[in-house]
C-alpha cells in the first residue's frame, strides 16, 4: 500500500547527459539571466524553476535574475537577435542560462499482487486465521500506477562571445510539487556547472 504514497511524493531528478565547451576560461560574469521556456500553462512552474536557479546561483556569489521578473513572461517576443541583444546589454546581461521543458510523458503501469510467506504461527494453529490471511494476499488485486516523466535541457551562454559553454540534459519523475522540482533540479544543475569549471 506504501508504494503509490512513494511514487506521487517523492522527487526524482537526474542528469542523463551534460557537455562544456573546451574553450572554458575562467571569467566573472555581472548579470546572468535565467529564461524558462515552458508552455504558458506552466507559468507557475517556470517561475518557480526560474526562481530557484537564480537563488542557486547567487548562491555561489553571482548576481543572477529570473527572465520573468524582470522582463514579463514574453521577454523577447517579436524581437529580432540584435533587438534581443541590445535589450540585454541595456540590461547590464553578459550570461543567459535556459531551463527547457522538452516534453512532458504520462505513462501508465500495472503492478501486481504479491504472495510471500512468512511463518505466522498463531494463525497456522486454526484453519480459519490461516485460511483468512492467506486468502487476503492471494486475491488482493493488483493496481495501475500513473507516472509522469519530464524531460528538462539547460543552456549556458556567453553573451560576449554568443557561444554555447554548457549543456545538460534531465529527467524527473512525478515531482511532489513544483517547488520540489524546482529546488532539486536548480541545485543540481549549478553544482554540475561548478564541477565542469563554467563556475567558479
């Protein structure tokens, strides 16, 4: 009966596949900026992961602000990349990290009975509590699981140069809440940026 508590409360998140440029040099950013590119549905889960990441990365002493709160959730709309460009220099933004929601799959599962033994020996003595405790495990049907899985992609950018200087791949499964996920995944993003030597 634990199992489904376990599978709708709990929060997993990994990175299944990260990258950094080989052209990594140590350098201090002013002002980067956190864009969530999620569907419009999903305002409040972007905001929340855009929140988290830029609280990670301050962090770690860097002056970092969420894409929504400063720029409105249609930041670069109808912009052409130099219009873009220039809004973010006007805005002092020299790094932009993104947090994608590639897809978003529901899978559904069954997950069977299961009859084990053990030796309840004050049940064994009479044939009705053997009887009626055995019976229990045996036709107690099993259950169908729903399970969602996400599928994240971040991108850190040098705005100097327009270069690509890291990218991560992730996946989480029936996050508790968004601001478990946001919490999770924010975290581990910025710590495996550090490792890879994007931050100091």
């Amino acid at each position: 009966m634990l199992l489904p508590f376990l599978f709708s409360c709990s929060s997993t998140v990994r990175i299944t596949n990260s990258w950094k440029s080989a052209n990594i040099t140590s350098k201090s950013y002013n002002k980067i900026l956190v864009v969530g590119l999620l569907p419009e549905r999903e305002r409040s889960v972007r905001q929340s992961m855009e929140n988290h990441l830029v609280s990670d990365l301050r962090d770690r002493g860097y002056n970092a602000v969420s894409a929504f709160q400063e720029l409105g959730p249609k930041e670069f709309e109808d912009m052409s990349e130099q219009e873009m460009l220039g809004k973010l220099k006007d805005y002092g933004v020299d790094a932009v990290i993104s947090i994608v929601l590639l897809d978003k799959q529901r899978e559904r599962y069954y997950v069977p009975s299961r009859v084990y033994y053990s030796p309840y020996i004050i049940y064994q003595r009479h044939f009705w509590g053997y009887y009626s405790t055995i019976y229990r495990r045996i036709y107690t049907p099993g259950y169908y699981v729903n399970n969602t899985k996400y599928f994240w992609e971040s991108n850190f950018y040098d705005m100097d140069s327009r270069d690509l200087l890291y990218s991560a791949q992730t996946e989480s499964f029936d996050p508790a809440s968004a601001e478990s996920l946001s919490h999770d995944y924010g975290k581990m993003i910025v710590d495996d940026m550090a490792k890879k030597g994007i931050l100091k």
